[in-house]
C-alpha cells in the first residue's frame, strides 16, 4: 500500500499547491480550449471582480485573466486588508497591465460583497469560505453578474435551496455560474465519461469513490493572534468550522467526489445516505476527520464515498465505476482506464482543468451562450451534505429530508459584534436530524 510522503501536509500547504498550480498552467492551458478563439464575438473588455482573496480566490482570478485578451480585474472584496493587500501584489506581479483596481474599488467587511456588486463589474469570483456563498451567489444573480464558484455552493440545506432559486435566476436572466466542481472540466474524465455513456462497461452496478489524505491541519497555520476576538478567529481558522466549511473532509474533499460520482450515472441523485464518521485526531474545530457514506439509488445501484484527513494513512483519490462488462478506473496520473470486455486507456491531451473551467465560461459569455452550473453544482452540494448529516446523526437520510432540513448553520446576520457559539462535535446515534 502507498503511503503519504509527507505525513502530515497541511491544509493551507494544499491550497497554495492548488493556487501555484493555477498560476503556472495558467498561460500554456489555452492551447487546450479552442472555444475561446472561435467564440470572440464580442470584443468589449469584461471586468471582473474577486470576492475571497486567499490563495484559490487568487488563483482563480488569475485564471479569469488568462482566459481571454479583452478582461481587466477592477474589484477586489475580503473581510481582511491583509488578505487583499497580499492577493493584490501577486496578481499584479503575474499579470500587471490586466490587474486595474483602484483604491476605491478594494472592499473590506461584511458588506464587501454588496459593494462590490455595485460597481460595474461583469463577473464575480466567489471564493470565500463556503458558509457565505449562496449569499454572495444570490446578490451576484440579483446584480445581473456572470459568476465563478468555488466549491461547495452551500453548508446547509437552505444554502442550497437557495442557490437553486439563484440557479433558476440566473438561467431567465440568462447569466452564467461556472463551478469549482473540476474534474468536470478535465480532459481525460471527460473523455471517460463519454466511454461510459458509449457502454463501454456496461451497466453500471456500482461506484466506489476515495479521498484519502493527510492531516490538512488549520488554515491559519500559525498560533491565534493575541487580542482577535473569538468570531476573528473562527474566520481565519476555518476549515474546522461546520458554519463555515461545512466539514473539509466529508463536504469539500468528498464533495469533488461525490460530484463525480454523479456525473457517471448522469446526474442522477440518490434516494437514501447511511454514513459512519468520527473525529479520531482532537481539534477545537467541530468537523469530523473521516466518513463512509453509502449511497443508494432507485435503481438498486449503490455508490460508495471514503474519505479522511489524517496523518501517517494510506492516501489515495481515485474512481472505480464497476460495470457489467468491465471496470473503468480514474487514479494516480497515468490517466482513465478500462478493463473488461472493451479494454481502453486515455491517451490524449492533458489540460489544466482549473483554466479550462474559466476559458470555457468566458467563451460561453462571449457567444452568448452563458453557462449555468449552477443547479448541478446545488444539487451536488447537496449529495455531501446528505452523507455528512448521516455520518453525523448514525441515520438514514433520504434525498428529501435533506432537501428540506431546516437546519441552518451560517447565521443570517453577520458583523464584528456576533457571537456565534459554536455547536458540539456530533456523536452518531445522539445528535439528532433537524
């Protein structure tokens, strides 16, 4: 079995992986999206605004940058300067005469957002913590503003009933929402999904997904600030906040998989979750370190998420769709793969699919033929916050009584004077389903 090389990486290690990785693909990943040249129908210059300016909110808009000649950052929002100030200087140091914000049009606070969606911005960035983004998403539609989320669109289930009514704004106003969900935009699982849909391994009987990984540790990476405030803190320490994460491991992390997961049976949901999950490792976040979830379909299919953020285990993020004719198989880098009856391999071009994902919406744009993730991108949300809430009551939980939970965990109204007490880690088999 393989085990982690660095047994102990940590979460904000893995974000800025992903962000260099966006910054360094972001020129050369073109070549690999020609809808972008052939969709240049309109040549106004398309300014964009970042709401979140850590390490994948820059990232992003870097990639936002690098996906057509005529777009201009003008707008910048974040909680905190610093965040803003940092993001600011790498963006203009990686692409200085499109990066055009104007002291006037940096947004701090709460109410960054709100300001920013004022400005004449054409498309947003959401970024933020996940607890926020139905909000930002829904100002965004309401704006009239193309938007790129990153995932997952919600932390609850009135988030994504809410993203689902932006989703369906959106489409009449007819305004593109791009997801974070990015294997959907990655060359190789796209051309394993067309094998699949060919039946290539037949029917499909079941699925077996894993997000095992190290210890992804505290985004703030270094000891709590003397003097911040206890909301400050849970702020800039997110990831092991359920208000605001959501939970890293069964919702972020498994949510990339879970997406995927549906993808393969072409979007359909699933009619029940059974789930286990614990915290092994303490923290004084309130999130779980690993989960099971088994998802069962109408059709008697089940599919099978693993995940887990702990250190010195087997690490493994991978795909086996079992079919009645054979087996396609999505990990490590040598690319999809078939056994069976009709044995293939992925061959072809590879492509950074975080660029992709923003050639491909500012093409859309361009054409006007915005697309709209945003419904998927819910209802995907909605897949892992169905087996988080199983591994954390030791439930069943079927598709509709997660839809219409009215558990909600981000408070609707925020500022510097909130206290938010945070609720107690789950036990399975106490806490209970609201």
């Amino acid at each position: 079995m393989k085990r982690a090389s660095n047994p102990k990486p940590s979460r904000r290690a893995f974000l800025q992986t992903s962000a260099s990785a966006a910054f360094a693909g972001a020129m050369a990943s073109q070549l690999s999206s020609p809808a972008v040249v052939s969709a240049r129908t309109n040549t106004e210059t398309l300014r964009i605004g970042l709401v979140g300016c850590g390490g994948r909110g820059s990232g992003a808009a870097l990639n936002a940058l690098n996906a057509d000649p005529q777009v201009q950052l003008t707008a910048m929002a974040d909680l905190f300067d610093s965040q803003l100030q940092a993001s600011l200087k790498q963006l203009e140091k990686h692409a200085a005469d499109k990066v055009k914000v104007a002291p006037d049009c940096r947004f701090l606070g709460f109410d960054a957002y709100e300001k920013m969606m004022a400005t004449d911005v054409d498309v947003v960035i959401l970024a933020t913590p996940p607890g926020f983004r139905s909000q930002h998403l829904r100002a965004a539609v309401e704006a009239g503003k193309h938007s790129f989320v990153e995932i997952t669109i919600a932390v609850d289930a009135p988030g994504v009933r809410s993203a689902l009514e932006s989703s369906q704004r959106a489409a009449e106003k007819n305004l593109a929402i791009v997801s974070g969900f990015c294997w959907r935009y990655n060359l190789g699982l796209r051309a394993a999904a067309e094998q699949i849909r060919a039946g290539a391994i037949g029917e499909v009987r079941s699925l077996y997904s894993t997000y095992y990984r190290g210890d992804l540790g505290h985004k703030y990476h270094d000891p709590r600030p003397e003097g911040i405030s206890d909301l400050e803190w849970q702020l800039r320490d997110w990831y092991g906040r359920l208000w605001l994460s959501g939970d890293v491991t069964i919702l972020l992390s498994g949510g990339h998989s879970v997406d995927k997961m549906s993808w393969w049976l072409g979007d359909e949901m699933p009619k029940t979750a059974v789930a286990t999950g614990s915290q092994v490792f303490p923290t004084d976040g309130n999130t779980f370190d690993n989960g099971f979830v088994a998802y069962e379909y109408a059709n008697g299919i089940y599919g099978f998420l693993g995940c887990r953020s702990q250190p010195g285990c087997y690490t493994e993020n991978a795909d086996r769709i079992i079919g009645s004719k054979g087996i396609c198989t999505i990990a490590g880098t040598r690319g999809p793969a078939i056994t069976g009856e009709n044995s293939w391999r992925y061959t072809g071009p590879t492509n950074n699919m975080y660029q992709t994902e923003h050639d491909e919406l500012f093409a859309s744009i361009r054409s006007g033929k915005p697309i709209n993730d945003g419904a998927r991108m819910a209802k995907t949300t909605l897949m892992a916050i169905m087996g988080r809430m199983a591994a954390y009551t030791g439930q069943q939980i079927t598709w509709e009584a997660a839809l219409q939970s009215q558990d909600r965990l981000v408070p609707e109204k925020l500022d510097w004077n909130t206290e938010t007490e945070p609720r107690p880690l789950a036990v399975p088999g106490l806490t209970k389903f609201v």
